[in-house]
C-alpha cells in the first residue's frame, strides 16, 4: 500500500498504519508529505488514486498530510503515527445512510 503512495506524482514520503473502526475493527490510514512545489492535493484525490491501483478493502479510509515523525536514522515512527490515527477516531458513523 505505501508503495503506491509512493508511485503518486506528488508524494515524497507516505507511511500506513490501522486505525479504529467500529464497523470493521480497523481500517487503513494513510500519513503522507507532498513534494515541495507540488498542487494542493486532497485525501480524495489520493483516496481515488488507491483505489485504482489497490483492491478497495486496502484502500485508505482517511488521509492525513503532514511530516512523518522519524529517528536519527531515518526510519519512520508508526508508533507515534497509530497513536495519532487513534485519537482521530472510527470512521463509521452508525447514523450514515449507506
């Protein structure tokens, strides 16, 4: 999955980690840093290009742009990424109408 974050035009760093659902128990969150001077992209637009390139149940849920939290080496801290895509919350909202 991060490997096709990577394949967008405007993604320099990406990194996926689950976050909570309550409808399906996890899904996919998806952290990503655009390249300096690239257009404003949006989570949909990054969503729709997932979902053509990815099955749709790997397909991101949620998108969060920022920089990716990193040690001194360069290894991205997921830790640090899931306790983020948990206090974001589920995305299933027992309300919608499907």
């Amino acid at each position: 999955m991060e490997g096709v974050l990577h394949s967008h035009p405007a993604v320099v760093e990406a990194a996926v980690v689950a976050r909570p659902d309550d409808h399906w128990g996890q899904t996919p969150c998806a952290f990503v840093k655009l390249k300096e001077g690239s257009k404003q992209i949006t989570s949909d637009e990054i969503i729709n290009y997932c979902r053509d390139h990815l099955p749709h149940y790997m397909t991101p849920g949620a998108v969060v742009f920022e920089d990716l939290p990193k040690t001194s080496t360069g290894k991205v801290q997921k830790f640090i990424l899931r306790e983020k895509a948990k206090a974001l919350g589920s995305l299933f909202n027992p309300e919608r109408k499907v």
